[in-house]
C-alpha cells in the first residue's frame, strides 16, 4: 500500500500522531484511540506494510514506533507544496498587516 493511501484514513493519521510522542504498544493505542483490538490491529498492519511504522517484541507485548526514513521522504514530497502555501501565507500575513 501506498504512503498517501495509508495517510488517509484518520485513525491511521491519528495513530502516527501518537507515535510521534513515543513507542507505544498496540494495548495503549487501543486505549487512547477508544478503537476496538482488532480495528487498530489492522491499522497498525496498513501503516507497517506502508513503511510508516516498525514493531518490535518486548517480552509478551509489540511496541510501535514510526519509521523516519518514510516519513523523510514524505516530507521530501511535500517540499515543493510547502513552498507555495509559504508564498501564500506570507501574502495573507502582508494583507493582514497593511488592514491593522
């Protein structure tokens, strides 16, 4: 699957969030997500097969962590987009400031 097909769905988006802060184990998703064992389960796999996370084996438990090297090129990506959404900030801001 696809990065941007994994990035669409938003408990997927809101899961990465999550792992922003930290690894975190499939029980501790469950619980900060108020998803179901199985549904985030399947999430988790989505954003494995994409690239975007990792797990590892911590005695009984599956920690998951967010791969950067995927998210480095997402961002590498997205460069170009952010370039005109600057331009067009910067514009609103001179807008802004020319109203005050």
């Amino acid at each position: 699957m696809e990065i941007f097909e994994a990035l669409a769905e938003p408990n997927r988006r809101q899961i990465l969030t999550l792992l922003n802060e930290g690894e975190r184990s499939a029980g501790e998703l469950v619980h900060a997500l108020s998803l179901s064992q199985p549904g985030v389960s399947k999430h988790l796999k989505v954003l494995r097969e994409a690239g975007l996370v990792s797990v590892r084996g911590d005695a009984q438990r599956r920690l998951y962590s967010l791969r950067p090297e995927a998210l480095a090129e997402l961002d590498q990506w997205l460069a170009p987009f952010r370039r005109f959404w600057s331009g067009r900030l910067d514009a609103l801001q001179r807008h802004l400031d020319t109203e005050s």
